[in-house]
C-alpha cells in the first residue's frame, strides 16, 4: 500500500469527517473544551476534608479556581452563602448551558459529573504532508500494520466572544490550550492507521 492510494484531498475529507463524526455521536458544543471538573449543578462549595479521597481533593481544588473563573465570564452564577461568606453557590447561565458539555460516568462506586465547555469547530483547509509508516507485527498476529501521520492546516469557525474577551484569563488558567482565534491559522497532525482489508481508520480523537 502506498501514499498514493490515500492523497492528500481524501484525507483532508477525513480529517474533516472525524471531527463531525466526534460531533454527532457526543453532542460536543465545540471542538476546543475547558474542563471544569467533577460537579453536578447548582452545586455549592464542599471545604477539602481530612477524610477525602485523593481524587476528591484534587477535584475540590481545581473547582475552586475553574468555577470563579467562569462565574467571571459569565456562564456561571456565583452567590455567597448566607452566614458563611467563604463558600458561593453556583448555577449554569443560559449563555453557559449554551456551550457547556456534560459527561455522566455511572461506572464505580459514586456517579461522576463531568463538566466541560466547549467552543468553536475546526475547519480543515489542506493537508500540507503525510509520513507512512510500516512495521511487521510480533510473532502471532496474521498481518503487518500501516501507519500514516498527517499533518494540515485548518481556521476555526463558531468562536464566541465570551472566549476573544477572556482570552488572557483562559490562557492563564488553562496553559496547554491556547485560544483559537477565528482569523488566524493553525497546523495539527493526525495519527491514522491501515488494518486489514485496506482498511483506513483513526480513532485518536476520543471524548
């Protein structure tokens, strides 16, 4: 199998299809997510105890610095509580619910509610290189396994201006996912793969 039976323009109709597909079967609001932490809304803020788990406190602290971060910009509510004026309660605005995604993990012994939000979608405007690459699978498996590395360039639509007025903010708190602004361009890479039957997939992309 060689690059040519894969060019350029069919995995740029790919690329693109992966992330409408992501969009389809997770009902994203974006294809950039802050994640805010485990909460089930309206909530209240819950003091770290000394009997927490350790994923309940990492939890509790990273609320207490996404939940007035977003309160700021205004996809959350933030009220003190009467009579203990360290603790606010929190609700979801409508502009928030707008662009907030929720996924609910029923798995283990206490339901998690993770809560993200989301914005702005890739457009994919050129794939500019692909790297192939083939290794002979271990003793035991029934055929070799292909690998392509993509690389494209794409502008991102949809960007709202809660995210342009709070680009800094967001920056700061959220250090490895810069601000994608509308009119500029940006280059990403994707990992595809060849199993059998010729079969080209990519599954790296996951939510």
């Amino acid at each position: 199998m060689g690059c040519d039976i894969y060019n350029k323009e069919e995995f740029k109709q790919r690329i693109q299809e992966v992330y409408e597909n992501v969009h389809a079967n997770t009902k994203l609001r974006g294809d950039f997510c802050y994640y805010i932490g485990d909460v089930k809304f309206p909530y209240t803020d819950e003091p770290v105890l000394e009997d927490n788990i350790q994923w309940d406190i990492w939890n509790k602290r990273k609320l207490s610095k996404t939940l007035p971060l977003f309160a700021d910009i205004g996809l959350l509510t933030r009220e003190p509580v009467d009579g203990h004026p360290e603790l606010y309660h929190y609700e979801v605005t409508e502009l928030g619910e707008k662009y907030r995604y929720q996924d609910i993990d029923r798995r283990g012994s206490r339901t998690k509610y993770e809560n993200s939000f989301c914005y702005g979608q890739i457009v994919v405007e050129s794939v500019t290189d692909v790297e192939k690459n083939e290794y002979t699978r271990a003793k035991g498996y029934s055929y070799n396994k292909t690998n392509f590395y993509v690389y494209y360039n794409y502008h991102v639509i949809n960007v709202p201006d809660w995210v342009l007025n709070s680009k800094n903010k967001l920056n700061a708190r959220y250090k490895q996912i810069t601000v994608r602004l509308p009119e500029k361009n940006y280059r990403d890479v994707l990992k595809f793969y060849v199993a059998k039957g010729d079969k080209l997939y990519q599954n790296s992309i996951i939510v």
